[in-house]
RNA sequence: GCUGAGGUAGCCAAGUCCGGACUACGGCGCCAGCCUUGAGAGCUGGUGGUGCUUAGCACCACGGGAGUUCGAAUCUCCCCCUCAGCGCCA
C-alpha cells in the first residue's frame, strides 16, 4: 500500500509510476476525489463531535428542564452526526478500495519499459553445454527412468498436477536440504509455517486483491493454500513492533505452494507450470537504507543455489511494466533448459520497501523513544523446485537417458552418481 | 466441540456489576526539564493514530464489527483470539 500523503503530495510522481507501469491512471483522478470529500467530512464530523462532547458535559451537570432541553439539542445534533459519519465511512471504504488498487512505485533504478524484451540482463553465469546428441526434455526423461509420473498425477488429483516417484522423490527431498543447508550457512533462519493462511495476511503482502483468482480458497474455514512462503513467512511479524536491535531478521522456509493458474497450465508442458510445487523462500525484514544493498545479497544468496549445482543461469532486470503489483524492484534468475531450449524462472527477487510493511502494520523503533518507522521488507525464491529439478535433469543427461547429480548433491542422496 | 475466565496504551494493570467531570486510576520502561561535580533518587511535564489554518488546535483509540442511548471501556448481539478444565484425536 502506497502512504496515502505522498499520492497527496505528489501526484505527479504517482501518476508518472501508475504510466510506466501500463496502469490505468484514472484511478489517481478518483482516489483524489474521493480523499478530498473524505478529508472535508471528517472536518465536519470532528466539529460536530467537539459539540457533542460539550454538550455531555453540560447534560451530566444540570438537572430538571434545562437538562431535558440540552437533551432535546443533542438528539438533534446526534442525528447530524450520524448522517455525516455514514456518508464518511462509505467514502473512506471507496477511496481504501482505490488505495489498495495502486501498485508500488519503481526504484528509480528500474528501467522503464513495457514487456519482456525491455527487462534487462545484468549479467550470465556458466557455460552453456554443447550437446553431442540431441537433449531430451525432462518430460520424456522422467517418464522413462520412471521418476516423474503424470498420469497418476492427474487420476488423483487433476490436469496440472504431478507425482514424484523414487529417485525423483529423493532427489525433490535431497535438494530442499541442500538448499536449506546453503541458507543456514548464510545466516537465514529456518521457519516451516502453515500451508492454510488467512485472508488478513494475503492482504498484508499484497497478494488479495488482486491475485484473487490464482489462489485456492477453503471456503468452509475463510482459508487460503499458501500461493509462496512469502506470505506467511512475512506475516509473521504482521502488527508488530520490532526492536532495532531485532534487524535485519533473515528467514528461510520451504513450503508446498499452490496455484489454481486457471486456463493456463495447458500452455505448458512438463512440470513448468503446476497446481503446487515446493520451494523454499527467503524473506527479509530490514532497515529503510539498507534494503536496496539487502536486495543483491539476497540476490547472490539465491544464486548460490544454482552455482554449487553447476547450472547455468541469467539474471535480468524487470522493467517497470513486468515488475509485479507489490515490487519496487525485482531481478529474475533464469535457469537454461536445454531440453525445452528455455531460460526457466527459477527465483525471482524483489525490495517492496514499505508497501508490504504498511499493509501488514510492521514496523521497528530506532530508540525507545522515538515514533516507530516501517521496515522494509524483502523476498526471494531461493530457490524453485520443480523448474530448478527442470534445470537439473535436462542438463545432466547423458545420452543413455540417464542423469548424472552434481558432486555437491550427492551426499543429500546417499552418494549415488546418477540416476539411471 | 462444550463449559468457565479473560483481551484496556511499548509492558503490567484499575475501571465494567450500577452508562454521564473517563481529559482511561496507578505502576514499569523511555524522553525532556529541575536538582546534582557526575550518576542515582526525588519532583514536574511528556510518551498511540488521524486531520488541519501544524511553536498549535481538534478529533479518534479500551480485541474486531453491529446495535441500544442525548451519551458506551461500561448494556445487547455476532465474530476473532488467549488461558484453564472437559471431550475428541495422528
């Protein structure tokens, strides 16, 4: 959520951002009017209830026909007020149902652009490896060393799910403990949080509502499935007042995810694009001028992941018009597929600065004395199972059809080489 | 799921039965001033949010919401959460 004295202050610098990022710019025009007409009846009701509170005043110590009359003034005076507060509360619900609308505002580092030929490479690690055969993709792989299993996947549960078996399954669990291991060493601490997350908490980092539709709903208990660690994982400072000394709170979480991705898993085949997958996120709650130095350290933590396995990946820049609802700047981590012949989003990181902390009310004090300030808050994958296993598979296969694990994996899979 | 007790400011905690001077008692912590060589103690004032015509003024805030009333921390209803006991359960 943007603090609504800045849209005041400077609309010009909202609308500049809602442009850049392809928003439709009217709704500054209507958040200012309805703000304007908010601000004039509250003016309004704060007189009306200064009279009221003298009046209740003046009631308590008079007695007989006078009071009767006080009485008499004050219904009246009571029934205006009312009035004026219904007209209030219906206006400030318009203008929060604007507010909650607006996106965050780009870093001034983001570059300006509208699709994804404008998102900027920043830079390349790992050489791309030169097939001597023709790379199978991990679809036809899995299928048949037996490891992936579709079928069984969509008997069970529906299209767009998937099961692991086997070595698949060993392989799924060995790298959520290598990575939760890199994670450790770089000083994140473990959280496994809930899968069914409440609707507060998916507005506290912006995913109500707008992603809405993409989330699966338990209707009977007011339920949400976790669409991304994120989400809990952020909310669970959600209300609070952290002390200085608190920051910077790094944490990491593996949890399944979930995605409804209606009408658009059939786009993609293979376990790219899935109901739920497993990831493990990172999130961090730092001081306001540390965030933007925060944000490439957890950069270079999440890509870490992808180094020890010796997979070759890019970084990009997104620009403001592919830069998501609550970020203020993200960089992707694209992993190379060379069976699918794709750069695969592995992680994507974001600085929301205080758009998350203000939705969900976390905030810190510098000293005990001084007003408490929001935090800046931060995430990242760190790093995406089904797309990184994608990575893993299709690069490390040997022509037999067999997938070699890399050297840095293999004490998470009792030693074994490859997969054959 | 049932029964009972609770939720008041950064923290602890009075007030709630019986609505009105509650401008929310008091304490802890913190800040400023006084005092002191210094510190402590003591004393005085301050300590949340919002709006505005911003050395200030005003309003709001007693878990959340709705209602009754001229007036609600206080009465009524719904919901959330905490604790205890019982029940159920991997």
């Amino acid at each position: 959520m943007l603090d609504p004295k800045v849209i005041r202050d400077s609309p010009e610098t909202i609308r500049t951002a809602l442009r850049n990022r392809g928003y439709d710019q009217s709704m500054l025009d209507r958040f200012q009017e309805l703000d304007e007409k908010w601000r004039s009846l509250v003016e309004q009701i704060n007189r009306s209830n200064k009279t009221k509170n003298e009046y209740s005043v003046k009631i308590s110590r008079s007695d007989g026909e006078e009071k009767e009359k006080l009485i008499t003034e004050m219904k009246e005076i009571s029934l205006r007020t009312r009035e004026l507060e219904a007209e209030k509360a219906a206006t400030e619900k318009s203008r929060d149902e604007e507010l909650i609308n607006f996106p965050n505002l780009p870093d001034p580092t983001v570059p300006v652009g509208s699709c994804d030929a404008d998102n900027e490479e920043i830079r390349r690690w790992g050489e791309l490896r030169k097939f001597d055969f023709d790379p199978a993709t991990h679809w036809d792989i899995g299928e048949r060393l037996d490891i992936i299993d579709f079928e069984r996947g969509t008997k069970i549960a529906g299209s767009g799910f998937y099961v692991l078996k086997g070595y698949g399954a060993r392989l799924e669990r060995a790298l959520i403990n290598f990575m939760q291991d890199i994670h450790l060493e770089q000083g994140y601490e473990e959280i496994f949080s809930t899968v069914l997350i409440n609707e507060s908490s998916c507005y506290g980092t912006g995913q109500l509502p707008k992603m809405k539709e993409d989330m699966y709903f338990v209707e009977r208990d007011g339920l949400y499935l976790n669409p991304t660690a994120e989400v809990p994982v952020t909310n669970l400072h959600s209300g609070e007042i952290l002390r200085r000394e608190q920051l910077p709170i790094y944490y990491c979480a593996y949890l399944p995810s979930f995605r409804r991705e209606a009408g658009r898993h059939s786009e993609t085949k293979g376990i790219g694009r899935v109901h739920q997958f497993n990831k493990v996120e990172l999130v961090k709650f730092v001081l306001p001028e540390e965030s933007d130095n925060e944000l490439e350290k957890l950069l270079s933590d999440a890509e870490e992941v992808l180094k020890r396995l010796g997979i070759p990946y890019r970084i990009r820049l997104l620009c403001t018009g592919d830069l998501g609802f609550h970020s203020s700047k993200t960089y992707d981590i694209e992993a190379f597929a060379p069976g699918m012949d794709q750069w695969l989003e592995v992680s994507s990181c974001s600085n929301f600065k205080d758009f998350q902390a203000r939705r969900a009310g976390i905030k810190f004090r510098r000293e005990e004395h001084l007003k408490s300030e929001f935090v800046h808050t931060l995430n990242g994958s760190g790093i995406a199972l089904p797309r990184t296993m994608i990575a893993l598979i299709e690069n490390f296969q040997h022509e037999d059809g067999s997938v070699e694990i890399p050297a840095a994996l293999r004490p998470y899979l009792q030693n074994i080489a490859k997969i054959e």
